[in-house]
C-alpha cells in the first residue's frame, strides 16, 4: 500500500513532535513555535529540532529525525552530520510503522555520556528498561557453550 506524500509528512512531523516533546520533558524547557525547543517546519534547511540558548545548553545535540519503511542510515548520518551545530553532536531518530523509535549516534559520543552519567549514578541495565529476567536472558545467550 502506498502512502501519500501528505501521510508521509505528517507522519515524520509526528516523529519530530514526540522528539521535540521527549526533550522538553526531559529538560524542562518549553517546546513549541516559540519556544527554545521547537519543531522546524517540513522542508526547512537545519536540524528537526530547533534548539537555542539554554535548551542547546542542557541539550547539546543536533537532531534528524526519519519516519520511513526503508532505512538508508548511512546517507542519514551524513545528513545529519551536515546538519551539526557547533558545540553540539549529531543525533538521529529513525522509526517505521509499527515499531519503536531508534538512536544512532557518534560511538565515542555515545561512551563520553555513559561515562558522564556512570560517575553520576551507578549505572545498572535497569537504567535501560533490562529487567532481572531480561538481563538472565541477555547473559545466557553470552556465554559459550
């Protein structure tokens, strides 16, 4: 079944919304077409997500969000990587039909902030949503037979 070029739109705005929303949740900064944490209009040059001043401050990530069937990740990742601000590092949000959003981002970006929250907390796979009996699953599967 085809999807319109309309749907498809307003499907990849909803992705931008939920981001949008996810990191005023998580910063407590407004959001909105006013705001320090906006969604940029369809076809606008830049970031998904627009952040300035403090917002960029406690949020220091350029975002590119995709809501499509067919993943072209590494043409994304260069987008998003020509995309970048300064003083910030790429993020993207990829999603199909039915299914969760994912993250890609920069492995050393990635370790820098699991370091910066490992000396903030004792991480655990809790912190991911891995319960006891995920984890027991995970180690299982790891070991050699």
């Amino acid at each position: 079944m085809t999807i319109s070029s309309h749907a498809a739109k307003a499907k990849a705005r909803g992705l931008q919304q939920w981001v949008m929303h996810q990191i005023s949740d998580l910063t407590g900064i407004p959001c909105g077409k006013d705001e320090m944490i906006a969604s940029r209009e369809m076809g606008q040059s830049g970031t998904d997500v627009r952040l300035i001043g403090e917002a960029k401050r406690m949020f220091p990530f350029s975002v590119e969000c995709k809501r499509q069937e067919n993943w072209s990740i590494p043409a994304w990742i260069k987008q998003a990587k020509s995309n970048q601000e300064p003083g910030t590092e790429w993020l993207l949000f990829c999603r199909r039909n039915n299914e969760e959003a994912v993250v890609v981002m920069d492995a050393e970006a990635f370790f820098h902030l699991l370091r910066m929250y490992k000396r903030n907390t004792e991480v655990t796979l809790q912190h991911f949503g891995i319960t006891p009996e995920k984890e027991e699953i995970i180690y299982t599967r790891g070991r050699a037979k």
